[in-house]
C-alpha cells in the first residue's frame, strides 16, 4: 500500500490555510461599513502610510483619531456625521470596519487565548 | 493468554491519503474550536451579568474534564473503535458548544462548556487521531503519520482563533458558537475514513494479547511508562505558563505591543513546523535521544532569553525557538507510547501520559500568577521552568526504547 508523504502535508496545510483565508476574508467583507455609516470605526490605510500622514487624513474625513493599533496603518476613530466611512476612503483608507477579526493568538493542550492577552491585542473599535 | 498474528487491514478497506486528511482534519477542528474559548470570555459575561470567575471556572474544569476523561476515551477507542467513539464525542462537544448559548446560570454553563466540552474533546483530540493512525499506518510511517496528527492540531489554533474572532465580529457571539458546534459536527463525514482503525487492526505479532486492566497495570509498574509520564508534565507547564504569562511579562519587559503580539504569532507558525519535523525526526531517529535533547534545549533558550537582554531580536529568536519545541514533544512522546506498549491500548495509555501533561499545564498557569503575585516578578517561575526541563531531560535519558516485557509475547511462545 502506498502512503502518502510530505506532498500531502505540504498540500494539506496550504489548503487550509486558503480556505481559512477565503472565510475570513468572506466575514470580514460581511464587517465592513458601509459609505454612509458613522460612529466608532477602525480604519484601515495602506500599512507604508506615515502615522502623522493618517492623523490628518482622519481629520480631513472629519473625525477623532482615539488610537492606533498594532497593525501598521489601522487606528480606531471616531466620526459623528453620516458618511464618515465614505470619507475616509475618500482620504485613501482601503477601508472602513465596524471591527477586525485580525488577531493573533495561542493556545496550547491546556491555556486558552487569555482573556488579558486578548484585551492587550484587540483592535477593536 | 493469546499470540496475535500481524493484522493489516486489506487495501480495500481504506484509502491512505483519505485517512490521514480526515484524521488531521478533525484534530483539526477538535483543537481549534477550544482554543477559541477565551474569545467568548468577554461577550458571554457580559450578556449574564457575571463576573469572569463563572466562565473561568467552566473552562478550568473543560479542561479538567478533558484530562481526566482521555484515558477512558481512549480505552473506548481501543475497545470499541475510533469511528464510534468519534461519533459520539462529536455530538457532546457540539451540544456543549451550542447550549453555552442558552447558559444563563452558572450550572448550565458548568456543565455545557465544562462537563460536555471536555468530554468532547477527550473523545475527538489529537490522541485518539494518532491512535487511530497508530494502528492503520505501518511502522515505518508512524511517527510521521504522529507528527502531521500533531502539525494540523497545532494548525487548528492558528486557524481558528482568528476566524473565531472574524465569526464573533461579523455575527455576534451567539452564531459564532452555532457557527463553531456546526463545523464540530462535519466530523462525522470526516471519520468515515477511519472506520478501518478498530482495536488491535494493525498488532504486530510480538505484542501480547492481555485485557486493557491487565494493560494498565503493566504500564504503570513499568520504569519508562513512568519516566515518559512524569516527563511529560513538564511540557505541559512549560507550554501552558509561556502561553499565558509571557504576552504581559514582554509588556512588563519594555517590549512594544506589536511585536509582543508578533511574538505569539511566530510561535504558533514555528510550532507548525515543529510537530511536522518531529514526525520525521522520530522516525529516523531515537525518540528517547530526542525528547532529551528538545527538554534540554528548552532550558538553554529559556536560559538564554532571560539572561541576555531582553530585545526585538532576541524575543523574535526566543518565539521561533519555543515555537520548533512547542507541540514538537507529542509525536515523539505518542511514539515511545507505542514502542513501549504496543498499539493495542495505545490511545489509553497515552492518554494516562496526558493526564500528567494537563497537571503540569494546570500548575504552570496558576503557578505563573501566584508567584508573581507574592514576588512582583516572573523570575521564580521562569527559573522553575528551567529547571523542570533539566528534570524532564533527566527522566527521558534512562528510558528503555524498546517493546517492554510484559508487553511481549514470551520467546517460546514466538516460535
């Protein structure tokens, strides 16, 4: 009987990998906000923007930069008048979220993803 | 008393690629639905009014549940085969899932997150995967087999904790818990491939035939069962205290954020390639030789990381360094099992070694916090956990590699 061998792990863990990738980036879209929403968002510019680039560009969009994240180019920020996601795309953010899945995380045989590390790490709006 | 003559299932009654894709698939899912729980810490004590003490307790005993249930799984799959005991695990850890929905006291969540998501998983995890594939892989493939078992569980962590959030994000915690018990649940398509994997398929003709008391009772009066046990305990402090305490001990440390959160990442990748090429490792070399070697190199590095100074670059090489070692010690360990015991009651036996693995883990969790909690520092427990891989080197060193006698069909009797 023929068994199989590393093609298959490497295979394997690639397509996992895809698919796991195709339903998170299938949630994600299912996050985004649309053009016209406001309040708390988490913005996402392109990772090479420069920090005081992004701080005005939220501004112009005409809204409140509360924090960055640990993800380059992503803030949480917040806007009060319709459209505020609208605008900040236009300002050149790749787009506007009501949250991110984007967290890395561990766990072993027995520690979960630690409620503290997770509250370290969230980039939640 | 009874001599079994090599039984290897027909070429007809499975297909090796569909076995080993399935097996990892479901370690797969087994593994990471749980390591997704703390991500439903926060929204669920909110939703109840609780403090975080409710649902701590809940996880503290699914984890108890689990460690002490694994023998008995296992020696439901030994008996009775992997498919079944699959089948039925997977229904308990998909209720348990899905009624934590509705846990609205503290009992209910007792006992849907703790008492059936540990039995759940005891009856789905890696262990009784790697039993499975123990009996329907030959010899020569087994610790590989062991080893791509233990990179697709160490996978389903990676992979699931961030879809777990994505689901959370997008549906709210309720659907993410349907979402998770409704891929729990794809198990029971998965497991057809291994209905093969009864007990006893795959024995060779030196092991003996013996009831799974008469098992029990050999392996734990057998030296290097008990040193492989008590050596296991310390993997599981080590890689249950690392996980927990070191994200806020690199933040104590000076350690931006980011990278400690990168840091978390990279052992996850590594830990990947780790279980993968300790599969291979085990089966072209001694596991005994190489369990020793990993416990000792875990003592080096952790030496190292807190003695250098504690920068990017030396966090980045400590993470990789931790991840190759992490979950690198399960093949080899599941593989000295079957060397030792044979194959017959493996997933029992192995889950005996278990059980010591989620005491140590217990211990390096809660050590971790009340050690620092009396001395203001991680330095104690770090140095704890040095010396404890010094000590799981020392007990792997006099192991005997080798099937045990009292598992052995007497020499007479062979010919």
């Amino acid at each position: 009987m023929q068994w199989p061998g590393h093609k298959l792990a490497l295979g394997l863990f690639a397509a996992i990998l895809l698919a796991a990738g195709l339903a998170m980036g299938a949630t994600m879209l299912a996050g985004r906000a649309s053009d016209d929403e406001a309040g708390t968002l988490l913005a996402v510019f392109p990772p090479s923007t420069r920090p005081n680039s992004v701080f005005g560009k939220i501004i112009l969009a005409g809204g409140k930069p509360i924090r960055p994240t640990w993800v380059n180019g992503t803030w949480v920020v917040h806007g009060d008048e319709p459209g505020f996601a609208g605008r900040l795309k236009a300002q050149g953010a790749i787009g506007a979220y009501r949250n991110s899945p984007v967290l890395p995380q561990l766990a072993g045989c027995f520690a979960y993803v630690d409620a503290k590390t997770i509250e370290m790490f969230a980039i939640r709006p | 008393m009874s001599t079994h003559a090599q039984q290897q299932p027909s070429l007809a009654a499975f297909n090796p690629t569909a076995v080993i894709v399935c097996g990892c698939l479901i370690a797969l899912i087994a593994f990471g639905v749980r390591s997704t729980m703390g991500l439903f810490n926060a929204p669920i004590t909110e939703a109840n009014g609780w403090g975080r003490e409710t649902f701590g307790l809940a996880m503290a005993l699914q984890n108890l549940i689990w460690g002490a249930a694994q023998p008995f799984a296992g020696a439901f799959a030994d008996k009775f085969g992997t498919y079944r005991v699959i089948i039925a695990g997977a229904a308990i850890y998909a209720a348990g899932t899905a009624l934590m929905v509705t846990a609205d006291t503290g009992a209910l969540m007792y006992l849907a997150g703790g008492l059936l998501m540990g039995l759940g998983i005891a009856m789905t995890s890696f262990s009784i995967i790697m039993a499975a594939f123990g009996r329907l892989v030959p010899p020569e493939r087994r610790s590989w087999a062991f080893g791509i078992a233990t990179a697709a569980s160490s996978m389903g962590q990676f992979v699931f904790a961030p879809l777990g959030q994505a689901f959370i994000s997008s549906f709210g915690w309720q659907t993410a818990l349907y979402l998770l018990a409704g891929s729990i649940l794809f198990m029971w398509l998965l497991v057809l491939p291994l209905r093969a994997a009864k007990g006893g398929v795959a024995r060779d003709e030196t092991e003996l035939d013996m009831s799974i008391a008469e098992a029990l009772s050999r392996a734990i009066r057998h030296p290097s069962f008990v040193l492989l046990t008590l050596g296991f305990f310390v993997c599981g402090f080590q890689v249950a205290f690392i996980t927990v305490h070191f994200p806020p001990l690199l933040i104590e440390q000076g350690i931006a954020p980011q990278l400690a959160a990168w840091s978390i990442a990279i052992v996850g990748i590594f830990n990947v390639v780790g279980s993968y090429t300790s599969g291979i490792i085990g089966a072209k070399y001694s596991r005994r030789w190489s369990l020793t070697l990993l416990y000792l190199t875990r003592s080096v590095v952790m030496t190292a990381f807190f003695v250098l100074p504690i920068t990017p670059l030396s966090v980045v090489v400590f993470s990789a360094a931790m991840g190759l070692l992490w979950l690198s010690t399960v093949p080899l360990t599941m593989g000295l099992v079957t060397v030792i015991c044979g194959t017959r009651y493996m997933a029992m036996l192995y889950g005996i070694v278990f059980f010591s693995h989620q005491v140590g883990s217990f211990l390096g969790v809660w050590l971790g916090g009340r050690l620092y909690d009396q001395y203001g520092t991680y330095d104690v427990v770090w140095w704890l956990g040095v010396a404890l891989g010094l000590f799981a080197a020392i007990m792997h060193w006099p192991i005997k590699e080798a099937r045990a006698a009292s598992f052995s069909v007497p020499e007479p009797a062979k010919a």
